[in-house]
C-alpha cells in the first residue's frame, strides 16, 4: 500500500472484527512513527495500548461512570454554520447506516455511548502529554496520530480516533497511573481489523472541495 492508499481508504471505524491484534505489529508501527516531524524536536506525545483483560476492567469502569467536564474544548467550530453543516453531514451519514432517525434522542445516545467501549475494537490507544505542552505541541501529537493511523492502513489495520475519551480523563488517568496534575489526558484510539460489511463503516463521506480551502499563488 502506497501513501495516497493509506489516505484515501483511512476512515473512522466504528465497527471492528472479533480479531486480535499482533504485538509485533503494534510495536513495529509505533516504533516507525516516531519518526514523524517534531518542533523543536520535542517529540512531547506519549501513550498507553490496552487490550485483553486491562482494557475490559477500564470499559467496564467508563461504561459506569458519569462524564466529566472535558478539560479542552473540541466543539468550538459549531459557532459558525459552514463548520456546524460538516459536523451536520456526518452526523447524517453515521446514523442514517444505522438507520437511527434524527428525532431518536434515545438510539442517538446508546450510538453515542458505544465510544466507551470504543466500538469493540480490541486496542485501544490512549494519548496524553505533560500539560505544559501548549498548541504546537498538540500540532505535533496530531501529526504522529496521523502516522499511526497511516501505518496501521499500511498493516491492514484500522483506527477511529476519539476525543470523545476526554469525558472520562479522569478515571483513565487513574487506571494507567497517571499523575493527574502532570498529564493532559488527550484521546484515545480504537484499533482493530475493519467490519467490511458493516454500514457504518460504508456510508459516503463529504469532504470540502479543493478550491474552497487551498489557494495556489505563483503559477500564472
């Protein structure tokens, strides 16, 4: 698989096989990605994989407790309509493959509650950074997620990234042992073997036109 492969066909995946993942691999593409561009070279990303027994004993402590208050702010963009509509068409997507209607505040939020148990990928990957990271530095941690997420296509693998875990930093930073006042708890990353015949994992994905957010000065 080439790199515009790995573009093209990563997508979020929000159904996974009943399937192990390889440690060899993990390590394998970890281990590449560390090689992924770094101001100042400060590498600051750091992170945790869970699988087996770890990870259901933490599902089994999200899925029961309350959300928190996440501690950054990722809904932002929805004060300005052209934003709200991309959130707005995916939204569409998602839940019209699961055939759960607009009006269904109840299917929306068991959909919705399934980022607990990270759609029963059987890795999840949780990223966190000291807090005195400030933007360039999240920039960096986006920029090695993005290589993870590229290599794991280059396996055969797929990732479904999840702010979503921010709700419940709390209770992850405990399960891992980490030190609350040091550590931003930042994302986690479902890991698996795609459900090809899943609809979730088919329905057709919007993307903004070229034109509308690259301008190309010089050529004329």
């Amino acid at each position: 698989m080439n790199v515009t492969e790995a573009v093209s066909t990563r997508r979020s995946i929000r159904q996974f096989l009943d399937k192990p993942v390889d440690l060899e691999t993990l390590r394998r593409i970890m281990d590449t990605a560390r090689w992924t561009a770094s101001g100042c070279n400060y590498q600051p990303w750091e992170a945790t994989l869970v699988t087996g027994q770890p990870l259901k004993d933490l599902q089994a402590k999200l899925t029961s407790s309350q959300p928190q208050q996440a501690e950054y702010d990722w809904t932002a963009p929805g004060q300005e309509e052209a934003y709200k509509e991309r959130l707005n068409a995916v939204s569409r997507g998602m839940f019209g493959s699961m055939n759960i209607a607009r009006d269904d505040g109840e299917g929306r939020m068991k959909a919705m509650m399934r980022n607990t148990t990270s759609f029963d990928a059987p890795v999840v990957m949780f990223i966190y950074f000291p807090r005195l990271m400030k933007e360039a530095q999240w920039s960096d941690t986006g920029m090695w997620l993005q290589s993870v997420a590229l290599l794991l296509r280059e396996e055969g693998l797929d990732s479904c990234f999840q702010e979503y875990m921010a709700l419940y930093a709390d209770v992850i930073r405990d399960h891992l042992g980490l030190d609350h006042d040091r550590y931003m708890l930042f994302c986690g990353m479902a890991i698996g073997y795609r459900d090809e015949d899943a609809p979730l994992n088919n329905f057709e994905r919007e993307r903004v036109a070229l034109d509308d957010q690259v301008k190309f000065l010089g050529w004329d």
